[in-house]
C-alpha cells in the first residue's frame, strides 16, 4: 500500500490561489486507505481550502472536489476529462504516480500535489503505517531474509552484519 500526508493547507492554498476554478481529485485506492487522499479526505481539503482562501481576501478562487477510483489508470481518468475541462488548475490527492498521470493526461492544466507521497508500508495498528518499501529497484530482500535493507536499516546498509548462504 501506498501510504502518503496531505501536504499543510497552507502550502496548497498558495500553490493555487492564482487560479479562478480549482478542481480538487481524490484517489479511491492507496491513499483512501491510508486516510489521505480519500473521498472523505478531499471533502475536508476543500472545505479548509475555500476558508483559508478566504482568511487571506482571496474571493476569486472556486475550490470544487471529485475522486475517482484510480489515478494511475487510464479509463479512471478518462471519464474525468469532461469535468476537467470547466477548470483551470487541478489538485491531486492521489501519490506522486497519479499526480503524473494526470498531468500527462491533461498538458494543459496546471496539476499540483496535494500530498507527500512516503512509501509502501503496511498497517500496524489503527493509524500506523510501518515503512516497508521505498521502490529502490533492486530488491535484495533474498539477501536479507525478507527485511529490507533499505527502509529498515537506519543507515540504509547494505554492507549487512550477517547474510544468508
Ligand atoms: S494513483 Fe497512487 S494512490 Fe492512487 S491508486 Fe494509483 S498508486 Fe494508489
Ligand atoms: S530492497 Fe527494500 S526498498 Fe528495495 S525493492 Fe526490496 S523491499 Fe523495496
């Protein structure tokens, strides 16, 4: 799973305040679970959007939200499109992969990252990720006796104190 935090309300206000229509994207996957970028979660970025918005004069940025199931899939952000086009600037809450998804999709509308991708992680306990993953492109976990060098060593050392015959 991929787990992410919404970036502060303010960094995304400002990343957007230019903009007059602002259409914020949740995702429906990784970040619903992770209880970032959800249906639910996008509902409350808006929210405190529009009032931050309005704490600093601004009137004439529209915040409006959406989610779609995926935003690393094609046919998900297809039937988007329609809507897109009534907005000038668009917000991804979904990670890194599907902020570039949407971005490739639509080269003619700005696409700001709405949240801090982290990493691949499982959950511990309720609201607790644990690192597990950070894609690194050449898993050594046979090495390792299935613990990752990477994200579960402090040092990140692959030099390992013990090894696996
Ligand atoms: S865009 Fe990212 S968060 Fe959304 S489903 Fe795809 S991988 Fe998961
Ligand atoms: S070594 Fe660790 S970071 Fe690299 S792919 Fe394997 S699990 Fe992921």
């Amino acid at each position: 799973m991929i787990v992410a935090d919404r970036k502060h309300v303010p960094e995304i206000r400002d990343m957007i305040k230019n903009h007059r229509r602002v259409l914020l994207v949740g995702c429906g996957t990784c970040v619903t679970v992770c209880l970032a970028g959800g249906e639910r979660e996008t509902g409350i970025l808006g929210s405190a959007l529009r009032m931050s918005l309005k704490l600093i004069g601004n009137r004439g940025t529209t915040v409006d939200e959406c989610t779609i199931e995926r935003q690393c899939e094609d046919a998900f952000i297809d039937a988007l499109a329609p809507r897109v086009a009534e907005y000038d600037a668009i917000c991804s809450l979904g990670c890194g992969a599907g902020v570039q998804a949407l971005a490739e999709h639509f080269p003619n509308t700005p696409v700001y990252p709405g949240l801090n991708t982290q990493f691949m992680g499982i959950l511990q306990s309720q609201g607790v990720w644990a690192e597990k993953c950070a894609g690194c492109g050449n898993c050594r976990l046979g090495e390792f006796a299935g613990i990752c060098p990477i994200t579960r060593c402090a040092k990140r050392q692959l030099n390992r104190p013990w090894r696996i015959a």
